[in-house]
C-alpha cells in the first residue's frame, strides 16, 4: 500500500475500492469490510474510524494503530459573490489551500439545482501561463485523488445537493493541470462515478495541451470530456472561462 500513501497521515478517504479490498486482506478481514468502509464514508459521510459501527471494534482499532484516519477535504473560507457565485478556500490533508468554485446556472427549475462546480487538481501548477495567477505559486505538490474527489464532496454537502435530482456539472479547470497529476486525477473521476453517483458525461477536464494525458484519457472506460485550452502560455491577458474565477483573486 505505500505508493497509495503520499502524505505523511494515512487517509482512508480516496482510496478506492479495490485499494480498500487489498488493505482489508492484509489485515485478515473479509472483502466487504471494503464495502462498508466505502458506504460509511461516502454515505453515511462518516468523518473518523469511530464512526463506523458496521466494522468490529478489534478492526477500527488494527487500523486506527497502523495510522490510518479518514480525512476529509473542509471548506476553511467562503467568498460570496452576488449572481451566487461561491468560491471556497479547500483545505487538503495537510493543511495546504487549494480554490474551488460553485457556479450556479440561475436557471434551475423550482425545487432543483442546476451549478458547475470548477475543481483543482495540484497546488499551484507548474506550466507557468502567464496569464493565470496560480502559476506565480509554482508547483507546491500534486492533490491526491481524495483532496481532488473531497473538494466536491464538501461543496455538494454545503449546497445540500442531492445527487441525481439536480444537475451537476464538473470542470477540473481550477488550480493546477489534470494531466501533469494524471493518476490522482482519474483515480478521482473513478471514486465521483462510482462512489459519489455523479455522472461522467457532465465533467469537463481541461488540458493546456498535456499529449501524454490526452492518449490516456482516450484509453479510459470512465472518462469526462476533454477541454483543450487554446491560449498561448505566453498571453497576458486573455483566461478560459473557470481558470480565471478559480484563479483570480
Ligand atoms: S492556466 Fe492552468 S495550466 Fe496554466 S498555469 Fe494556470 S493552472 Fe496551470
């Protein structure tokens, strides 16, 4: 399991479900240990082991003394604009900020929602447009596919979506480039479909032009659209559409 653990905390929440499966046989435990770790935190949006009642005592214990925690994405600073807008301050696993943002289409039918919701997928970036604040940061490091899938779990819960009532669309067009954090970055596109019921064709990722990462998505079973931004690097002026709501502060 140590390539699935990048920070220093081990965080049950983002690893999929086959990771989990794995992680529940190394401790001797049943396949769908799996499946009720994943329904509790995806669910029931269980925030710690204890939780958990569906797991044994013995087994939240092994796993709570082998460091694994869950650790969600939280919204840790709101800005409201006035057609609703809502761009959020998205704090990862250790403590680093990363920007999200709701954008409500204000054409919603009574009782429903209709929003896209713009998601980061690095902190900072480093392909160093120069029209985009956030490369002035650089690339601090990559999300993991948990702080990617997370930012959109925190903000569903805080618009009280429900899902496959109202219309959600996604564009991984935030801080950061999709494809220079491919693996993460997919890995949360499989968790938002398969865990979080939220629909593949409604999810944008948007590229500034990452070859590599184009052929992959193009190999992939579950895949959203694909964006490919049309601006030099260079401009100075210019943003696509999310990039500068995300981006400008
Ligand atoms: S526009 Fe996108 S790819 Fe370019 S520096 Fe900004 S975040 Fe990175």
């Amino acid at each position: 399991m140590s390539d699935l653990v990048q920070l220093a905390q081990k965080n049950l929440f983002g690893l999929s479900r086959q990771q989990l499966t794995a992680l529940m046989k190394d401790l001797g435990q049943p396949a769908y240990r799996a499946g009720q770790t994943i329904y509790a935190m995806w669910h029931e949006k269980s925030s710690k082991l204890a939780d958990i009642k569906t797991l044994p005592t013995s087994l939240r214990e092994s796993l709570a003394a082998a460091g694994w925690v869950i650790r969600r994405p939280k919204i840790v600073e709101t800005f409201r604009s006035v057609d609703g807008t809502e761009r959020y301050l998205v704090a990862g696993d250790d403590g680093q900020t990363v920007e999200t943002v709701w954008m409500p289409d204000g054409d919603e039918a009574p009782g429903s929602q209709r929003a896209t919701i713009c998601v980061s997928s690095q902190v900072g970036c480093a392909v160093n447009c120069q029209f985009c604040l956030t490369a002035k940061l650089g690339l601090q490091r990559n999300l993991t596919a948990g702080e990617i899938a997370g930012q959109v779990i925190a903000v569903l819960e805080r618009q009280k979506v429900e899902v496959g009532k109202d219309r959600i669309n996604l564009v991984f067009m935030g801080m950061g480039e999709p494809f220079l954090n491919y693996d993460n970055f997919i890995a949360a596109v499989r968790l938002l479909v398969e865990e979080a019921g939220l629909a593949e064709s409604r999810m944008t990722v948007s590229t500034s032009g990452i070859v590599p990462g184009i052929l992959r998505l193009a190999e992939e079973p579950i895949r959203p659209r694909l964006a490919i931004s049309l601006m030099r690097p260079t401009m100075r002026s210019a943003k696509p559409l999310c990039r500068s709501r995300a981006n400008g502060r």
